[in-house]
C-alpha cells in the first residue's frame, strides 16, 4: 500500500471518527449552563451562577421534582452575571411553559440581555408581532431587528426556543424547526448586514423578564437555560431540542439539508464547493485545527459552484467558512499530501 493511500485512509477515519462531534458539540462556546436542578447555578464551569427573586421551585417537562423554576409575571426573575455575555454572535437556547398571554399590544420576556435603549431577547409577543419572537438591537442605522412565527403560542405547553444572530440576521427556533419569517439586521426582512449588537446601557441579564422593568414579566415555567458565545448549527439545536428523551415517543429527528457540498474530499492541490440554497457567495477562507487562517478570498459570485486552487497543506482536517448574503456556512474537509 503506497505512502498517499495510507494517508488519505488514516484522514477519512479522522473525518468520520470526528463528523458527529463537530455538528452537535454542544460543550463548544457555552457560557451559561443553568439546568434549574434544585437551585440557579451555573454548571459550564464559567461561574454564572444566577441569583433568583420569588422563583418557585417545581417540576420540569420530564416531571422530574426541583427540577424548573416558575416565575410569577408579577417580579420573579433570575439575574446571572452580564460580563462576558455581551457578544457579537450568540446562541439563546431555553425551554419554557407559558401560563398566560400577554393583554393586546404587550409582550412579556422570557429571557433577556441588555439595558436601556437596547439588548437581545426572546419574547411572547401579542401585537403587530405574535407569538414567539426574537428582538435585537443593533449598533448603526438599522437599529433594531425582528422576528416573529406569526401566532400565539398554547398556554399549558412546553416549548424550546432557540434564538441565534449571526453576521446577518437573527433565526428563531421553535421546538426544533427554524421559524421561515426570518429577519435581516433591517428590520423587516431587509437586509444590510454587517451591524454589531446594541446591548444598550447599564445591561443586565436577565431570565423571566427584561431589565427588571414592570410589565415585562414572564408568567408561566422556564427551565434549561443555556447561552452561547457562537452560532450553533441546526443540529445542535436539534439535539438541545432532543436532550431530554423523556419528553419524546415517536418523533423522528429532524432532518437538515446540507447547506454545502465539498468534493473531493479529502483533497489535495483543489477542491470544488456547491453551495444549497444559500444565496450569493461574498468570500471564504479556510482554517486548520489551531484555529490559524490559511487562505481567504473577498467575492462576489451568484455562481452555486465554484473551485479554490489549494496551496501545499499538511495531512490534517481544515475547516471551509463560506460567507454568502445569508449568513455563514462552514464543512470540514480532510487534505492528504
């Protein structure tokens, strides 16, 4: 068996010993960890435990006792640390149990980053927005961005609620599935990108309400709270939708289309890249396992599939970034020389 081959087999074995690891590694970039089991501590490892205010302990969507917290809508709260939670990127993940809709034209917060004049959060809403949402406030001149499934959520039902901003907008998750009335970072469904977080001032974090003001207060049971300082992939927010098995009979994974195609793989001196329902590419790079940038190109293409001339590379697992006008995609590609 020649030198090569025994490369290219030893590279495909890292690619598939590693392929399930790296779509749902849900250790990666998480912040805060807060499962509510018997009290508000944080278990990542990073010490944002919270501190709660009226929370009730109770049972959680497997009916496990101490498990969840319930919070009045009047001012029950938990508030954990903001330092280090102002990010660019970020990933909201909680699951929650509404007792009561907002009255028409309110809206009541479930989770919350930021202060006044600003932040990050999800939301029941019941005016020009309805039902679960997700609002983001951002720096320049489009000031803020939303997104809305459009109806009112059942009350008496656990939901999962995953809120996500990229380089260009924020995606809303309901129960595993990515709400389609996405929002750019224009508001309503325009898009001009490239706008940083407004956190506002004086920012707070802030579960069961926002910026501890009156009126906001979320009234029903919220549990597994978890904060990341990246965006997660949909099958990570699959498999925090399914973490808890308990709460599934029957129901099938959800199953996402992959966004990129990368062939041959592994490669060597070029690689082809198709790009799935994606939008225009604007540029890529391309990034080994430390984490150093080995090559990037600025572009503008509405071609779907497009070559990259590789340089000499070592034998290892690199990492393909495509930013397109819809966000960024990434695959892992093995390079055997």
């Amino acid at each position: 068996m020649s030198k090569t081959i025994t490369k290219i087999l030893l590279v495909l074995a890292i690619v598939f010993s590693t392929r399930s690891d790296a779509q749902t590694n849900l250790s990666q970039g998480l912040m805060v960890n807060l499962p509510f089991s018997g009290n508000t501590k944080d278990s990542s490892g990073n010490n944002f435990h919270g501190t709660g205010n009226n929370v009730v302990i109770t049972s959680d969507r497997c009916n496990n006792n101490n498990s969840a917290y319930n919070f009045n809508g009047v001012d029950a709260y938990v508030q954990v640390p903001v330092n280090g939670l102002l990010n660019n990127y970020y990933s909201y993940s909680i699951w929650a149990f509404p007792n009561e809709i907002p009255v028409q034209g309110k809206y009541t917060y479930p989770f919350s980053i930021g202060g006044a004049n600003g932040g990050q959060n999800i939301s029941i809403c019941n005016n020009a927005l309805q039902g679960w949402s997700g609002g983001a406030y951002n720096n320049g001149n489009t000031t803020l961005s939303l997104v809305s499934v459009g109806s009112l959520p059942t009350l008496g039902e656990w939901n999962h609620i995953v809120l996500i901003r990229d380089t260009f907008k924020i995606k809303l998750y309901v129960n595993g599935v990515l709400n389609t009335n996405e929002s750019y970072y224009g508001g309503w469904n325009t898009s001009n990108g490239g706008h940083t977080p407004n956190y506002g001032s004086n920012p707070t974090a802030i579960i069961g309400g926002r910026n501890l003001d009156t009126g906001f207060f979320f009234n029903g049971i919220i549990d597994d709270v978890k904060i990341y300082n990246r965006v997660i992939t949909p099958e990570e927010v699959n498999a925090l939708y399914r973490e808890k098995s308990c709460f599934f009979t029957d129901i099938q994974p959800i199953e996402t289309p992959e966004p990129i195609a990368i062939y041959p793989n592994p490669a060597s001196t070029q690689i082809h890249l198709n790009i799935i329902n994606s939008g225009d590419v604007k540029a890529y790079k391309i990034i080994n396992n430390i984490g150093q940038t080995i090559l990037s190109n600025n572009i503008l293409t509405d071609e779907k599939t497009f070559s990259i001339q590789l340089p000499v590379l070592p034998t290892g697992i690199y990492t393909i970034m495509v930013e397109t006008n819809s966000g960024f995609i990434q695959k892992q590609v093995a390079i055997a020389n």
